[in-house]
C-alpha cells in the first residue's frame, strides 16, 4: 500500500468510525453470535497473495463486527466500563503511527517525559502524597505482579531474583476475601504460591478486617513464614468494597510488610474530593494501582501503577546488559526497569490528550453523572418489593437480585441466572453476575461515556419487564 492509498482508506476508516459512534446504540450490545460462528467464515489457511483493503475493510464489517460485544454501547452495564472518548481514539491514531518503541528515554525522550509528567498530573488529581512517583503499566494484574516482585526483593535485600526462593521459606501475601483474582495469579507468577495466599475476612460492608489481617500474620510468623505483602482493594471487583487502607497500613509498618492498593477501578474517582476518604491513610502504602482506561475516558490500556520507593522497583527489575546502555544513565528515566515488560507502547499520549481535551471539570462531571444513576437506581430497585439490593454501593456500581415471594433460595439462583442470560440475549442491556454470600447477584455498572439518564430508565424497564415474565404462569 503506497501513502496516496493510505490516505484513501484512513479517510474511509475514519468516516466509518465517527459513523460507528454515532450509532452505536444500533448494534447489539452483546455479541450474539455462538462459538464458532466467526471461526467458520475464517478460511483454514493464510491467502497466497495479497488483498486490496477494500474487500479487506469489507470483510471486516461482515464477519468481524458481528462478533463484537460493544463496551461503548450506552447499554453495556457489565464488568467494569472500559472509556473511549474521542480525544483518547485520536491520540491512539497518532500512537499507532509513530509506531515508537518506548522502552528507555533515548528511543524516544517526549515518550518518557510525557508519562513522566502525566503520572504526577494523576498523582496530583487523585490526591496522593508528594514522593509517590510511577509509570504507565498495561493493566493492574502487571502492576500488583509488579508490587508483589518488589516487596519480595526488598524483604531479601533483592538477593532472591538471583538465589531463587528456594531457601528463603514460605512467604505468605494477606488479602480480602473479595480481592481480585488477578492476586491469585500474581502469587504463582512471583512464585510465592496460591497455597500461601491468606484470604481474610470481610465484615458487614465487605471490607477486610484489620484484626483479622493480624491475627493471620503473627499466626504464620509463629509457624515460621514470611510474611510478604498485603493487598489492600478499592472497590473490588464484586461490589466495589473499600478496604480501610490506615488500619491496614499500621499493621504492615508494624511488621515490615509492603502494602500495595489495588484501585483498579474506583481509584478514579479520587479525583471527586467528596470521594477521599477511600484513600485515608494512603500515605503508609508503599504501591498503588488505577485504571485510567477504565473511568476516566482513556483508551485501553492504560494502567498507572505508583510506588514510594524508586529504587527498589528499579532494583527489582533492572538488568542492562551492553546492547540498552544509554550515555544518558541515572540521569533520567527507563521505564523498561519499572516492570515486566522491555518493549513498552507511548501510552502517555493519549493519556494527554484526554486530561487535557475535559480537564479536571469534566472528568469530575463525567463521573457524579454515572455515580448519580447507580446511586438513584439502586434507591428504585430497593424500593421494589420485588426486587432486593445485596451489597452496599457507594460508587456506580450495585449489586440485586430478582426476589418474588415463595421462592427457595436455589429457586432464585436459578430465576437470576435465567433472568441475566435472557437481558443479555436482547442485545438491549448487558450485565454480568457475581456470587454474594452465596447469593446469585447481578451486577449493574453505568459508565459508558453514551450512557444518559433514559438508557438507565429504559435499562430498568427491561429488567422489571423481563423478570416478571419469568413467574408468569
């Protein structure tokens, strides 16, 4: 493809994106398609020549997006919203042209001080201590991998990245019973072990129990283990619990273990001041995560990981061997030494464009819109009587169930998976389910940035509509 027909066809392709855009509410929020479907329109074998991107562009519209689950439909209420705003689509463009490799600040120096700087814009919208400092992760499952590594470094004087942990005993990670899974897999990758994974209780709010938490350590310091990290959450997965961070962060400093504060998702909206309080005693947390990309109308993936001490995540993860010396040195930042990765993408970019493009007011305001639907909708469903929220919801995410009179408790597991598998079948609405205190729970989450107040009317609707036609006779 020479430029002049580049140039054709990314005009044509962006045509076709601000079209996408503007009728996204046409599509079906949900895939509706089986497995296997798109496999089968998929020829067995690579071509042997090549193809003109017209019937490529073409394929594309026929095979691929009827295959796609819309995550920027205002009806996708399912997961965690994941943000795409125009500003955020744009910078992703001119990323993908550049086609830079960002791995130290010589392969591209605005790249590096761009995230430089664009870490501390967050650093100072969420409200974080000065001396915290960080980097743009790909997502928070790199970036709590990437804390766990660090404190077990720093527990052995990072002489176990060369001795292995094969002498250095069980090393024990604390975490709440609502903690992510992606904790879970952390612990096998660092190499500590899913078995030494201690999940604590939680108490009327789903929270971890400080007393809890200590009780667990020193019974394992008794039995001759390690205590390593605790994970502390910031509206879980499940239903968005808030951990209490200073009572957390006590006892860590009491027993040297690193804390790190997984707010993958709520963590947004510390930049609201009325939202602070989930951050109090931040200032004893040695590494914190938030998605951008989830609440903040960033692209995906966009994932800023912040610790307390530089040093010892670079000590963690520097190796330089002869082909990445730089005549720069110390002297500035190679984020290659911050994580996992070597090759890094320019997501700072977009990043940019998007704090820039709303500014603090309108990020502020795009968020209170989504936490006033949930909040009002979950008052609607609570009011009811047959309907009944499970969990409480402080944020833009709640969690209910459809409960009509004289129904076992398996009766109603039963109705809830039937009633979330028949609203996403409407290609209207698109929810996902949990399990709270052994209650089959649906999950409703606003957040999409085409999200207004008559989709949610127009979402309940559905719901009220679709589970009473589930009990009629």
């Amino acid at each position: 493809m020479d430029n002049s027909e580049f140039r054709r066809q990314a005009h044509k392709f962006v045509d076709w994106m601000a079209d996408y855009l503007d009728n996204i509410e046409d599509y079906p929020v949900k895939a509706q398609v089986k497995p296997g479907d798109i496999a089968a329109f998929l020829p067995d074998s690579p071509p042997t020549s090549g193809e003109d991107m017209d019937t490529i562009f073409r394929d594309f519209q026929d095979i691929i997006l009827p295959g796609m689950t819309h995550w920027q439909h205002p009806g996708f209420m399912a997961y965690f919203p994941a943000n795409a705003s125009p500003p955020s689509v744009l910078a992703e463009m001119l990323t993908s042209t550049l086609a830079a490799q960002c791995m130290s600040w010589q392969t591209s120096p605005a790249a590096t001080e761009l995230e430089e700087r664009m870490m501390d814009w967050l650093r100072q919208l969420t409200g974080l201590p000065e001396g915290f400092v960080g980097c743009i992760q790909d997502t928070a499952s790199t970036a709590t991998l990437a804390a766990l590594l660090c404190a077990r470094e720093r527990l052995h004087k990072f002489s176990t990245n060369h001795s292995g942990l094969s002498i250095t005993g069980t090393h024990t990670t604390y975490a709440s019973a609502e903690v992510h899974s992606s904790v879970d897999k952390a612990v096998r990758i660092a190499g500590l072990g899913s078995d030494n994974l201690r999940k604590i209780p939680v108490d009327a709010n789903f929270a971890m129990i400080p007393e809890d938490l200590e009780h667990a350590i020193e019974s394992d310091l008794i039995a001759g283990c390690v205590p390593t990290c605790v994970v502390a959450t910031l509206g879980s997965t499940s239903l968005s619990a808030i951990d209490p961070i200073r009572k957390i962060g006590e006892i860590c400093q009491k027993y040297n273990i690193w804390l790190h504060v997984d707010a993958a998702w709520a963590g947004s909206a510390l930049i609201l001041p009325e939202f602070r309080w989930m951050i109090d005693g931040v200032e004893l947390a040695d590494s914190l995560v938030f998605n951008p990309h989830k609440w903040l109308l960033t692209q995906f993936d966009c994932s800023a990981f912040f610790v307390r001490d530089k040093a010892a995540l670079i000590q963690t993860f520097e190796i330089l061997p002869e082909y990445l010396k730089t005549r720069e040195g110390d002297r500035v930042n190679n984020y290659r030494d911050w994580g996992v990765q070597l090759g890094r993408r320019f997501r700072a970019l977009k990043l940019w464009f998007v704090l820039r493009s709303y500014g603090l007011e309108g990020l502020q305001t795009h968020l209170r819109k989504h936490i006033g639907f949930c909040q009002n909708l979950a008052q609607k469903v609570e009011e009811h009587k047959d309907f009944e929220l499970l969990a409480p919801h402080p944020l833009a995410l709640f969690c209910f169930r459809f409960k009509p009179a004289g129904q076992t408790e398996a009766d109603l597991d039963a109705l809830n998976e039937t009633l979330l598998e028949k609203l996403n079948d409407s290609g209207r609405l698109y929810l996902t389910q949990t399990r709270i205190q052994g209650q089959y729970a649906l999950r409703f989450v606003s957040g999409s940035p085409y999200t207004e107040q008559h989709h949610i009317d127009e979402a309940w609707a559905l719901i009220q509509n679709m589970a009473q036609s589930l009990t009629k006779k």
